[in-house]
C-alpha cells in the first residue's frame, strides 16, 4: 500500500541532504515493493522570512493525513536561534504526540568510532527517549528573582500515561529487535525517589506483560561508562527525556559522530518524523559538501518504521558498504561531494 511522506526539507544543508535521501527512496522504491508518494512543504527560515509564517494550524490539519514525516533541518543565521527550532520541531514534536525519540547506536564501521578495541557488532543499540515530559515539561520560577536569596526551581514531571506508554513501546521494541530480548531502564531512582520511583514501579508492572524480555535496571551515571567501556551489554534502552538526551549523545560519538547519527520522533499511533540530528550547518551550506548519509539512514529508518523492515536495512547496509570503501564526505575521510555519495548508495542498491 501507498504512503504518503510530507518531506520538509527545512534549512542550510537541509534541502542538499534530505535531497539524497530522496534519491536513495526512489531507488528502493525501484527495486523493491516499498511505495511511496511524497509531498513537499515549504517550512523553514526562508518561509518564514517571506510570511512570517512557521508551521500553520491549517498545515499541521494536513499532515494528519500522512504516514510520516521526512525533515531536514531547521535554523539560520538570519532568524533569531530558537525560533525555529521551537516553531517548527518542537511545535510539529508536541502537535503530533510524538512520544518517543527512537535513536539507533549502531556502529558501522570500526574506524569511525573512538573506542579503538570495539567493533561492529559490539556497539548495536536501541535508545528510547521519553519525548514530551521530564525535566523539559518547562515547570518551574524563581522565587525572589534577582535577589541574592534567589531560588530557581525546574519540576520534573513524571505522568503515569507519559511512563506507562513510553515503557510499554520499549518493552514491544526489546521483544521485536532481537533474540536478546532485553531491556534496560535507566533512572536514578537512588536519588530521584519520587519521580524514578514511578518509573521503576511502571517498569515493573508492564514487564509482567512481557515474560520473554529480560529486564535489566541501571543508574544513568553507570550507564555512561559502561556505554564507553563495555557497550556491547546494552541492546534496548528506555530513559526519561533529560538522560536520554545525555546518552543519545554519548550513544552518537561512539558509533561515529553526527554525521552517521538519525532520529525518529514517534507517535506509534500517528505521526511519526524522522531526521538526521544534525542540524542546518549553515557554514558548509550550498557547497555540496555536506555528508548525507546520517539523512540516508533516517530515510532507511522511516522504511523500517513503515513496515519494510528488509528494505530499510538494504538502506543501511548499502551506508556501511559505502563507508568501508571510502566513498564518503571528507568529514567521513572520503573525498567525494554530497551529490557522489547520494548516487554512490544508489549504485550499490542496484
Ligand atoms: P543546530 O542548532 O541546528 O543543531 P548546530 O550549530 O548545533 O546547529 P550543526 O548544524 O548540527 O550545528 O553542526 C555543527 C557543525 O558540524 C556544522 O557547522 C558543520 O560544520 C558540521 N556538520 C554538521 N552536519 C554536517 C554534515 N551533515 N556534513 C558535514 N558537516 C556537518
Ligand atoms: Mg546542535
């Protein structure tokens, strides 16, 4: 069956890269039974400039009718940081309950990543994000502002629903993934003992459901050194929304930096966006240098997350393939320009 992708392109490098993935699409869509029909929506800095404009209620009314969302990237020197950002990503992230951020660790090749001893099959990953609430819920004040007495607070709100339905998707993921079947939670319930309490009791209680995944239980600041020392223990990982963001970084150095790092903002039930998480590098814009493959691989991820779960990972193989083989960005250690390595995966697809 056919699905529609709203593709917005956004800013900077945005259009160049997400131009790739476009590329890479038609090709799959050429060799496999993957069907998919694009439209394209013009929202970033430029639209924004011209209109005043950022993501309508009209437009948003129209993505609801889409199976996904395809994203570049968003920000420009001329609008001022954040406005965009908030416009658009976030405004797209919270409209759609995008409840999950899904970031794949997964190390392609071994020269890419800072972990010398480590290979392939070491660093291979799941992080699940909570996306909408935590310590970025933006609860909080200042008492006696701009006083010496001043105080200010920042709640972290933890919701039964917002815990429960992450958790749940995690525990479908770990069972689904691989034969490993296990799942980590990562809290700091020693010292958050209210808000990870709940999260260790929800853990607890959906787990019941779900007898053939492993559970496993880990304090965030242990997780950070295992995930640099011994990152072939983790498989799934479920995390509130600050510490996930802590270890998808980490997560994304040690499988071979941004350049190769994707993202996907689900809403199992709706909308889901997926975008490299890079963002516009407005300095390298328009100069067809820009490495595509992060913007591939997202593109790769929206298949999967379609229900072509073989074609996606074609999408993937054919990234490592051309990385082995040095056809890559010069940030990757190749010399080949944004264009090359776009019709580069294509060939190997073929
Ligand atoms: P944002 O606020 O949108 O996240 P940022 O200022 O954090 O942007 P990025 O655009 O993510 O920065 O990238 C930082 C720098 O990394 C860029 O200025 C660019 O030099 C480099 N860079 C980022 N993405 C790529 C890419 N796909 N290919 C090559 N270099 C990149
Ligand atoms: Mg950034």
């Amino acid at each position: 069956m056919t699905k529609k992708i709203a593709l917005i392109s956004g800013d900077g490098i945005g259009p160049e890269v997400t131009k790739q993935g476009m590329k890479v699409l038609e090709k799959l869509e050429e060799i496999s039974d993957v069907d998919l029909e694009f439209e394209e929506f013009p929202f970033g800095a430029e639209h924004y400039l011209d209109t005043g404009e950022l993501v309508t209620d009209e437009a948003k009314e129209e993505l609801e009718n889409f199976d996904a969302i395809y994203l570049g990237a968003v920000g420009d020197p001329r609008v001022k940081p954040g406005v965009l950002e908030h416009g658009i990503l976030l405004d797209l992230r919270f409209s759609f309950d995008q409840y999950i951020n899904l970031r794949p660790v997964k190390l392609l090749d071994s020269r890419f990543s800072p972990l010398k001893d480590k290979e392939p099959q070491d660093i291979d990953m799941m992080i699940v994000r909570e996306n909408t609430e935590g310590l970025y819920a933006g609860v909080g004040g200042f008492l006696k502002e701009g006083t010496k007495d001043e105080v200010a607070t920042q709640e972290m709100i933890n919701t039964y629903k917002g815990v429960e339905r992450v958790t749940r998707y995690a525990y479908e993921y770990a069972q689904k993934r691989n034969d490993e079947k296990k799942l980590t939670l990562c809290d700091k319930s020693n010292v958050l003992t209210y808000a990870h309490d709940l999260w260790q009791r929800v853990f607890e209680e959906v787990g019941a459901n779900y007898k053939d995944v492993t559970m496993d239980h880990m304090l965030v600041d242990a997780i950070t050194m295992k995930m640099v020392r011994n990152p072939e223990d983790f498989d799934t990982i479920v995390t509130c929304n600050m510490f996930g963001d802590i270890i998808t970084d980490l997560g994304a150095e040690i499988q071979g930096g941004m350049g190769l790092a994707v993202s996907g903002n689900i809403n199992p039930e709706g909308v889901s966006m997926f975008e490299p998480v890079h963002g516009s590098a407005p300095d390298i814009a328009g100069e067809n240098i820009a490495n595509p493959l992060a913007a591939i691989l997202a593109a790769g991820m929206m298949v999967k997350e379609l229900g072509w779960e073989e074609e996606g990972e074609k999408i993937e193989t054919a990234v490592q393939r051309s990385l082995q083989n040095d056809y890559s960005t010069p940030d990757m250690g190749g010399n080949l320009n944004t264009d090359e390595v776009g019709d580069h995966i294509c060939s190997i697809l073929e």
